[in-house]
C-alpha cells in the first residue's frame, strides 16, 4: 500500500506469503528480544489484498499505535533502541512539523530508530528510512518457499489505532482490474467532496466544524447519512450508492487521485471517466501500459 519502494522487491506467490512471514518474524525476535510477543499475525495483522489473490504485490500489516510507542521513554527502551539519538530525531521532527500531534513524532522517532537499528543488524530485512513517517514503516525482505529464493517482497508496517487501521485498509477480491485501494480511495473522494478529510491513521475531520474522530462507527454514520446503508466495505456497492447530485464530482475527484496512484480504472466506471475527460482533461501516463483507457 505504501507504493514500489525498492527496486528489488517483486509480487509474491500466495503459497510463499506465511513461509516469508515467519522467516520474518523470526529476524525481528533477534533483533527485538524484549518486543518478540509483537511478531506474529494476532498482533501484527495483515491487512489490505495479501493471500487473497494469486499474488500480492507486497504485504501489509496493521499494527496498533501502543504497541509501537505507549510511554515514549519506556519504549524507547523496550526496543533498545539508542535514547539520545532517538531523543535528537524527536527533537528535529518536532521543530519541522506544523500540524503533527506529539505522539504522532514519537511514533515516527522510534520508528525511524527501528529502522536504523534493523539496517545496522545487515541481515535480510532493509528498511527505507526517507520513507519513514508518522504512521508507516517500508521493509525489503527475500521471499521463502523451502528455501530462501532469488527475490524480495516489500513488507509494509501501518501504524495506528487498529479498528480504524482494519477498517480503512480491508479489501475484497474484486474481478478485472479493482483492488481493495480503489474502495479506500471511494471513501477518501465521498468525503472530501462532503466537506470531510479521511485518513488512515487521523481518522474524519469535519472541516467546517474541525471536528475529528478515530471511531470507526461514527464515522460510518457519517458515511450512511451520505449514502445510505450500503455494504461500505464493498467498492462495488459504494459506487453504485453515489448520490446522484453529486456523482460526478465524487468520480472527478476519484479519477483524479487514481490517476496518480499508479492503478488502472475499474471497468464499472470506465465509460465515467471517457464522458468526463472530455472537459477535465485526465492524466493518463501514469495509469498501466495494459489500460483500456491508454488508447481511448
């Protein structure tokens, strides 16, 4: 979900993801002793498409906010992680930021720490520290089947408050060309153009009235009384639910940040974007070479 970060990773084999996943965990229990009870999928939870297709072009975990950082000196510790360079990070996020909470920057402090101490370990698991941030951590990592093969998967770490994690990331097997992010995005364009910012970690800002909120059923009641009471885990539902009146600025602004995410145009509403290319002029070159809508 965090995009291509490395160059050296590729899609995985659904057969391979839990052979993969354990070598991993395992390398993390040597590197985090006092952290092992946190390396399994009970507590770190996979998320988004991985195991649901053929393949899966990398592997997403959920992991809850507390058990990342809760007391910030204390976890420091528990990661045995260096304080003073980790307390330097802190300090330097903090004089950059403008709109972070306090314990969104330590989230990225131990995080970044983290990554630092697994890159210095100079086992399997490479992190990209640049790409680092508040709620989200990107690893390389080989892929296992009865042996160590030929190639990586990148391994994605989401941090946040885990019901709104779980909800903002699930996704169905979908046919043709939609995946689970073209449902996140849905959300995403429904409540922006409602007068809503949606996030996966900051949860639903009312911009009108600065209102936020991380409870998943608060923000599905917003959502019904956008929509009605649709399947709102089910890309295919929510888009046939679009109020009218504002369809098609709910689908300009879809298209628009989908043209930017690098995936294709679910069939369902190809014909949408023709008809409304014609006045807003839709960035195609980022779309996939095997993209219907390359050669309308």
């Amino acid at each position: 979900m965090g995009g291509n970060i490395f160059s050296n990773t590729t899609k995985i084999k659904k057969e391979d993801i839990n052979t993969t996943v354990d070598k991993y965990f395992n390398e993390l229990k040597t590197i985090f002793p006092k952290k092992e009870y946190l390396f399994n999928t009970t507590k770190m939870k996979y998320i988004g498409s991985v195991g649901k297709k053929p393949y899966s072009g990398d592997i997403d975990f959920a992991i809850d906010r507390k058990d990342i950082v809760n007391d910030f000196v204390e976890s420091i510790h528990e990661w045995d992680l260096d304080f003073n360079v980790v307390m330097t990070t802190y300090k330097k996020l903090q004089k950059r930021s403008r709109t972070a909470t306090d314990i969104e920057l330590q989230t990225k402090a131990i995080l970044i720490g983290i990554g630092q101490k697994i890159n210095l370990h100079k086992k399997n698991i490479e992190v990209e520290i640049k790409k680092t941030n508040t709620g989200n951590m990107f690893s390389s990592f080989p892929q296992y089947r009865k042996k160590k093969l030929q190639k990586n998967v990148q391994i994605d770490w989401m941090v946040g408050e885990l019901d709104l994690l779980m909800f903002s990331y699930y996704s169905k097997s979908y046919e043709g060309v939609t995946k689970g992010l073209h449902r996140t995005q849905l959300l995403l364009s429904i409540f922006n153009v409602y007068g809503y910012s949606f996030n996966h970690t900051k949860g639903l800002l009312n911009k009108e009235t600065n209102h936020q909120t991380t409870n998943v059923d608060e923000i599905l009641e917003t959502l019904y009384s956008i929509v009605g009471e649709v399947d709102s885990y089910d890309y295919n539902e929510l888009v046939k639910s679009l109020p009218i009146e504002k369809r098609d600025e709910v689908l300009n602004v879809y298209f628009r940040i989908l043209s930017r995410t690098r995936c294709d145009i679910p069939e369902n509403i190809q014909n949408d974007w023709v008809r409304l290319d014609k006045t807003e002029n839709y960035e195609t070159r980022f779309l996939p070479e095997t993209s219907k809508l390359k050669v309308v």
